[in-house]
C-alpha cells in the first residue's frame, strides 16, 4: 500500500489509520510482554537467589536474538512481512500460555523458566527487524523519523505500564493471572495484523532467496562504514549499560528490601522516565548532536548505578530510576536513528537485524559478564564497577563521531539495461564486470582515490571481489572490475545504487578523458562439461 501524504509534525504518523491501529497494538502487545518479563524475573528470585542464575533471565530472553536476528532480518526482506509476523504471534502467545499453565500447577522450575523465556526470546528475534522494516510501508517517507520515534515511544509507555501492571497482578494474583494478562495481548496484536489491509508482494523474478539474501546483507554489513561506526559505538555502551538491568532484581530484593510490587514500580519508573525523554528529546535535539546525547546518556546511566550501589530509600530509587529511563530512551532512539539512516530500503531489515545482533549480543554477554562479577563483588560493588566502566568507555567512544545520515538513499536507477546478445539466466554466474576509463597521467592519483571511494560502494550492493587494472602497452588506460555471484544479483545491483552513489560516481567519471562514456563490458563465466570450475 502507499502511505498517504504527511501533514506534517511528530504525531503526523497516528493520523494515518494503519500506522495508528498497529502502533496501538503494539503498545498493548508489549505491555503484556513487560507483565510476563517482570513475572518471570521475579519467580526466578524466589527459585534461586544466585545473582549469575538471575542475571540468566535475562540472557536467555537476549541471545536468542543475538543469534538469529539477522537470519529474521533476511526473512522479513524476502517473505509476506504480515504473514510472518502473525506467525510469530501465535509462537510467542504458545510460550506464554506455557508458562500460565505451569505456573498454575506449581511445576515451574529454573530450567523451565529459562527454556521458555529463550523460546520468548527467539520470537522476539524473529519480529524485531520485520517491526521496524514495515514503517516505511505505513507511513510517507517524510514522516518515517517520526514513526520510528513514535514506536519507541510506544514501548516505554508499555515499559512504564507493563511492570507495574505486572507486579500488581503478580502480588495479587499471583503468576498464572499475570502470564494469562499477556496472552490476551497477543489476541489483540493479531487481530491488527490480520485487518492490516496490505497489499500483496508484486511477482519479481529477481527475488532473493533465503541464502542469497544472506550473504547480501552480510556483504553490505562488512563494507558499510558509517554502519560499522554505529554497531561499535552500541556494542560498548550496551555492554556496559546492561548491569542495571541485569542485576535490578537484586537491587530491588537486596539492597532496597521491596517485593514484586515494588520491582514492578521501578521498572514502571524507568517507563515514565522514558516517556518523558522522548517529549523532551526534540529539544534536546535542538541544542545537542548524537555524540553529545550519546555521551550524557551514558552519563546519567552511571550515576545512576552508583545512586543504587548505595542502597538508597525506596522513594528515592524511583526518583533515580526516572532519569535512567530518560537517559536509556536517549540512547536507543539515538543509535536506532542512526543505524536507520545509513541504511537503504533494499537491506533495512537485514541492516537493523545486524544493529539488533549486537546490541542483544552485548547485552546478553554483559547481563553474563556482571551475572558472575556480581558473585565475586556483590551487587553494590559490581554496580560501581559498571558505572566507573561506562564513564571510561563514554569518554573514550564520544571521540569516534555517529554518521550524520544525509545521503540520499532511494534508488537513482540511472545505470543503463546491460548490453545482451541472448537473454541470460538468472542463476548464471558469477559475473565479471569491467569499467574502461581513460584518464590523464596528471589526474591519476586523483581519480585513483576517488575510485577508492567507489569499492565500498560496489561491495555493498552485492560485489564480492573488486579491483583497478592499468594497461601495460597503454598506461592511461584504466579498467576497473568488480564480481558478483550471478546474474541475476548484477541485476539488482541496478536496482539498489542510490542517488549517493550516482554523486560519488559522477565524481569519479569527471576524470575520464575519452571522447566517449567509459566502456562497460559483462563477461559470463563458461563452465563446459568436464571443465574445472
């Protein structure tokens, strides 16, 4: 379908009805997936009191994302993004009506709950990219920054409700209830995304397959430098960051002495906070860079762990709890924007499924890492540590600046149809293609770096070997070659160049000579019966 036009403003986005009714579901989806997280966390404190086993809740609800989140990143490029994602419902529905039922017949055990928060979590995986790629389908595209915020919106005031819910009902009512209140939300999700009228995938025969698509976005991930910026500047501070969510449960039983209720208004807390950062944030906007809101949020994070090593009162750890929330919506939406940004349309879900590996990576290995630290030291003393750890690191990375993401990345389809005696099948490859310039010796080193430039480019649309040759009897003559694995990948390589790449090549052409456009030849590899391949 094609987004009506904007009418401008943040909240633009939830005039459009689609956009609206699943953003609302969505909001009503993850505050049942809160209620269930804070049940399950808290079960786990009354199952064993062990600060690395109750730091596993966690692990187990992030690595599975860790490790699949790029093939689901593939899936949601490639299948019926409406489809796949009411499979996932019905899959993370399954899991909590598991956990109702054994929780209702008093047989859940750590091993239990841990295998079914990482069945929750490969769901989670499964739907995290196809989320976030379908806001380009809901929305006009000058509303999509405004999308993206108003869903991480939508998550912190389920993160601000879904706790708090969650741990009255669980002190109320207790477990069953509570994991019942999530599968109820998932009813509600499906039901939007089985009226969401979307329109059905066009035929296309150059189509990617699973393994292909695979290797495409791992191409376009490894020679993608802004993006490399973003995945490294995630990894550290979610590293860091991610002993306050690791060991909060202790913080709440240990050091604050409350109950479920009472973990449940903390987490509801750090919601709030969020909230209020994202209605403060266009202003924040205003006055400070990326870097700049980066940095102070691992700032605030910080001080706020070392504000609970202290064991504050109750009423005060609420407070606290606040600007974390604040500081960690900063963040998030920060470095999501960012990775948004860099990415073009054909790779989103593949791009923001990477983006979501490393940030579920480091999350999963610090919730481990400080799991065991917390045995040596103690939950204050691991909490400080954290905390020295993420100035250092805050410090350190505010150096090494996020991409600014102005290039314009919509296609430019402006290569021309390649030249073809016969039609060529899709499969056949790989493909070699050569560019012949004629360049000036007094402009070769010129253009030599800019064609430099040029090989990331060729290796993010789908090259997997490019070089510069020079003729030997004709120094000025120079070839630049690339290869691709079939024909048919050529072929989208046309589809995906974008109008900064058209910039970045039109600069390289300003220094071919010739008294003609540069010569473009595709050769085919032979394989004949019996012939080495």
């Amino acid at each position: 379908m094609s987004a009506a036009k904007s009418s401008g403003g943040s909240f633009a986005p939830l005039r459009q009805p689609v956009f609206a009714v699943l953003w609302t579901a969505t909001v009503l989806g993850n505050t049942g997936s809160f209620m269930r997280d804070v049940a399950s966390s808290w079960l786990m404190t009354d199952l064993s009191a062990a600060p690395a086993t109750v730091a596993m809740v966690q692990a187990a609800g992030t690595l599975p994302i860790f490790l699949l989140a790029i093939p689901a990143g593939v899936l949601s490029d490639i299948l019926d993004r409406r489809k796949f994602l009411i499979a996932v419902q019905l899959l993370l529905a399954t899991v909590s009506i598991s956990l109702m039922v054994l929780s209702y017949m008093g047989m859940l055990s750590v091993s239990a709950l841990i295998g079914l928060t990482f069945l929750g979590g490969i769901g989670a995986a499964l739907m995290g990219p196809t989320w976030q790629a379908i806001v380009p389908e809901l929305v006009a595209r000058e509303d999509v920054k405004s999308a993206v915020a108003l869903n991480s919106l939508g998550i912190n005031i389920a993160r601000s409700i879904g706790p708090a819910a969650g741990g009255l009902l669980l002190a109320a009512f207790g477990a069953a209830l509570t994991y019942g209140a999530d599968v109820a939300s998932y009813i509600v999700v499906i039901a939007a995304l089985v009226w969401w009228p979307r329109a059905k995938d066009a035929d296309d025969a150059l189509s990617e397959n699973f393994f292909g698509g695979f290797r495409a976005g791992l191409r376009y991930t490894r020679a993608s430098k802004p993006l490399h910026v973003v995945l490294l500047r995630a990894a550290i501070f979610f590293a860091f960051a991610s002993a306050v969510w690791a060991l909060l449960p202790l913080v709440a039983r240990q050091l604050l002495g409350g109950d479920a209720g009472f973990y449940g208004l903390l987490l509801g807390s750090v919601g709030a906070g969020a909230i209020g950062g994202a209605l403060v944030m266009p202003r924040l906007r205003q006055r400070f860079d990326s870097d700049g809101l980066l940095l102070g949020s691992a700032l605030v994070t910080a001080l706020v762990m070392a504000a609970l090593s202290l064991a504050p009162p109750q009423w005060l750890a609420v407070v606290v709890l606040l600007f974390l929330g604040a500081a960690w919506i900063t963040a998030l939406t920060t470095l999501n924007g960012a990775a948004q940004a860099v990415l073009p349309n054909w790779v989103r879900g593949r791009g923001l499924a990477v983006y979501l590996t490393v940030f579920n990576g480091a999350m999963t290995a610090g919730s481990l890492g400080w799991g065991a630290v917390g045995e040596a030291a103690g939950v204050p003393g691991t909490l400080l540590v954290g905390a020295a750890g993420l100035l250092v690191a805050g410090f350190i990375m505010h150096r090494i600046k996020l991409p600014s993401g102005e290039a314009d990345l919509v296609s430019s389809n402006h290569w021309p149809e390649p030249l073809v005696a016969q039609p060529v099948a899709n499969d056949r490859g790989p493909v070699l293609i050569l560019i012949d310039y004629r360049v000036e010796k007094h402009n070769r080193a010129k253009f030599l770096h800019a064609l430099d430039d040029m090989s990331s480019e060729r290796r993010r649309d789908g090259a997997y070997g490019w070089g510069v040759t020079e003729d030997s009897a004709d120094p000025e003559k120079i070839t630049e070659w690339f290869m691709v694995e079939s024909w048919a990948e050529h072929l989208r390589q046309h589809k995906r160049v974008s109008n900064a790449d058209a910039d970045l090549q039109s600069k390289v052409l300003a220094f071919h000579s010739g008294p003609d456009k540069p010569v473009v030849r595709h050769l085919l590899s032979i394989n004949k019966p019996g012939m080495a391949v």
